[in-house]
C-alpha cells in the first residue's frame, strides 16, 4: 500500500464551471462554454468563438491568467484534499504545472500597444515577473509551502504529464505531497495561431463527427493533490482515485502534424497499460483527446483499433470545454475522476453523424450509468508529445 499513489484531491476552473460540481454538472447537461471572444478584435476575423471562463476568480492582480487560473484551481485541491499547513513537512510538498504557454498575457498586452508605449518599465517588470516555473511557484508562494515547483512545458499533453511526474516522485520517495495538473490562460497567439493553421471551428465543436470543422480554443485549470496511499489513510483524507499506470512519449514526424498512424499515442496507451499492469479489456472508458479536427479525430480511431480490438467506451468532452492547452488533459482527468466516483460516462455532446460506427463508435446522446472500474486518459500535442494516465476506483 506504501507505494500505491492516490489522488486526495482535486480543483478545477473551467470554461463550464469554476469548481469541480459545476464542472460536472455541466458535462452531464451538455452546457458548452463556447461564446464570443471579448479579450480580443474578432471583427475582421474568420473565427470568433472561444470557450473562456466566467466566472470572477478571487486572486489578486498583478499575477497574470494563467497564474490566477493556477492558485484558484490549487487552492480548491488543497480544500478537497483536506490538507493544512501543519500536515506538510517543509520542503517534502512539490509543484508541478503543465502547460502549453506558460504566462503570455503580459506580453500579448504588448501586441496592441502604441508605438511610444511599447514597453515601458512597467511592462518589462511584469514580463519579467512571469518567466517559465513562475505559475508553479505562484501557486507555492500562495499556499505557503516549499519544495519543487517546476513548470511542465508540453503542449496539450502538458496536463497527463505532469501528473505522470508526480507519480514517478512519489514513488520515488522524492516528496510526499504533490500538486500537479495543468493550466493556460486565453492566448491571442494560441487563437490566431490556430486560425491560420485553419482547425478552428467556425461555431461548435463536433469531436468523432462526419461534420467536424475543428476546435474551439479554450482556457482554464485543473490541479490535484496525489499523495501516498499510506500517508493519505493515515490523515484520514478522502481517496477520491488511484493512479495505476502513466507513460509519456514522443514521435519524431512533423512540428505540428501527428504520425498518421498514432504511433506516440499507441505506445503511450500500450506503455500506461503495462505500468498499470492491465490488459486491454480491463479498460471501461477512454477520455478521448478528441480535438474535433478531421486529422486528429481520425488518427485516433486507428489507434484504439489498434489497442483495444475488442471495442471500448470512449468520448471527448473538448465538445463542451473547448481546447483548453495545458488545460485540457488535466481537465479531462478530472472528468475520469468523477466517472470513476459517480459511476457514470459523459458522451461526446454535438455528435450528430459519427464518422465511425460500431464497436469504435463514440459514446453520445446523454450521460450514462455504467460500471467504470478503470479509466483511461489520452492526450496528445504539438511536437509529437503524447501522454496516458490509467485511474482506477478507490
């Protein structure tokens, strides 16, 4: 049992809900978080819909999205887990944040500047206050502890990697408290980058659908306390899932394009199931990467052709959240979480004609009972990052 990693708790800032019961909520009533950008000058520009959180986040300025987003979504996590400062050894607590941009804002301020006020002092200050490694040692400075704090910059599959590195520390004896998760703020450069990449959706995503016109670009947070099976029943804290398998890999094929055989995520799921010592069939419901992009979305149905012949429920929540960045596998692990506690499977909401039918076909129509013992989050990105985290029922 000493060995055994669990998560204890867990906070989450959404697009579709800025704690985790909203957050469900919403998955379970398909409410999306898409609407009009307000951060940015859509009017001469082919896409104006993101999914961007709304709710007010009680943290103070001068701290940049991403930052506020983090500390919110931590402090949450800390509250879930039951955890005081007087149960954490000094140094022995670890920060690790995943993450897609790091903090942008303070230099995406700068993009609309006048010439005269281009950068100022103030502005190079704050540029400067936001380094890599500064979201997680934000959120450091905030909850009052010390240890590691590192930034985890790999793209959208950020979020599963930290929480692999989490894993892998506890095991290892390294710290016996860990946050982990991931986090982005909005980004202008994210938004109009996928624009001119033309995989942004024009008004709604649609992941596994025939009609499918890309992603919505997203923002928000999710951090969990993981801790020691031990030293979490020893505290009497809540074990809300097990972390059985993680594994990250990486393909060498284009900056932006994945294999067009899924061989980063194939060996990431194949990698998460031996270290979870778990055969195919053991898996209940996959969390889908599922961007909504046709290339994506494709590649992998091959890939759980390949690994699970046998056929598995799997659906994509990016239809609601959007895609989140570093966000979105972390967030996407919390929806695991909560499958694995309510016993329930979220469809693919706005999947209308499924582009694939039968054993592969992606779970839709409303939010189902079933029996979940085991979970499986998928997550890949830019630069050939994959990553896959296995969570188990307590």
């Amino acid at each position: 049992m000493a060995d055994n990693i669990v998560i204890t708790g867990l906070g989450v800032v959404s697009p579709i809900g800025g704690e985790e019961r909203r957050f469900w909520d919403s998955l379970c009533a398909g409410r999306s978080g898409a609407s009009p950008v307000d951060c940015l000058d859509t009017s001469e520009l082919t896409r104006k819909i993101a999914c961007q959180v709304r709710e007010p986040l009680d943290v103070a300025e001068p701290l940049g999205r991403a930052a506020q987003l983090t500390v919110t979504a931590a402090r949450q996590a800390v509250t879930s887990a039951g955890l005081t400062p007087a149960e954490i050894e000094p140094g022995r607590t670890a920060i690790i944040i995943g993450t897609t941009m790091g903090e942008t804002e303070f230099i995406e301020q700068r993009l609309d500047a006048p010439d005269a006020d281009w950068l100022s002092e103030q502005h190079m200050q704050l540029i400067a206050s936001a380094p890599p490694g500064s979201l997680a040692r934000n959120v450091q400075r905030d909850l009052g502890v010390s240890g590691t704090a590192v930034d985890l910059f790999g793209a959208c599959a950020a979020g599963n990697m930290a929480l692999g590195t989490a894993v892998r520390s506890l095991r290892a004896g390294e710290c016996d408290v860990v946050l982990a998760g991931g986090a982005d703020g909005f980004s202008r450069l994210a938004f109009l980058g996928f624009m001119r990449l033309r995989i942004m959706a024009a008004e709604t995503c649609r992941p596994f659908d025939q009609d499918r016109d890309g992603l919505l670009v997203g923002e928000g947070a999710t951090v969990f306390v993981l801790e020691r099976e031990a030293q979490a029943r020893a505290r009497g804290a809540p074990l809300r899932a097990r972390v059985l398998g993680c594994a990250t890999t990486c393909e060498n094929y284009h900056p932006t394009r994945p294999d067009p055989e899924g061989d980063g995520l194939t060996r990431a799921t194949q990698d998460a199931l031996r270290d979870a010592g778990l055969q195919p069939q053991d898996i209940d419901y996959v969390c889908a990467h599922g961007t909504g992009t046709p290339q994506n979305d494709a590649i992998e149905i091959k890939v759980m052709r390949k690994c699970f012949p046998q056929g598995v429920s799997f659906s994509s929540i990016k239809a609601l959240t959007g895609h989140t960045m570093g966000a979105a596998s972390a967030m996407e692990a919390a929806c695991c979480v909560l499958s694995l506690q309510e016993q329930t499977l979220i469809p693919t909401w706005h999947l209308d004609n499924p582009a694939e039918t039968g054993p592969l076909e992606a779970l839709r129509g409303a939010a189902q009972p079933k029996t979940v013992r085991h979970a499986l989050n998928n997550s890949a990105g830019f630069g050939g990052y994959n990553s896959s985290v296995i969570l188990a029922a307590d």
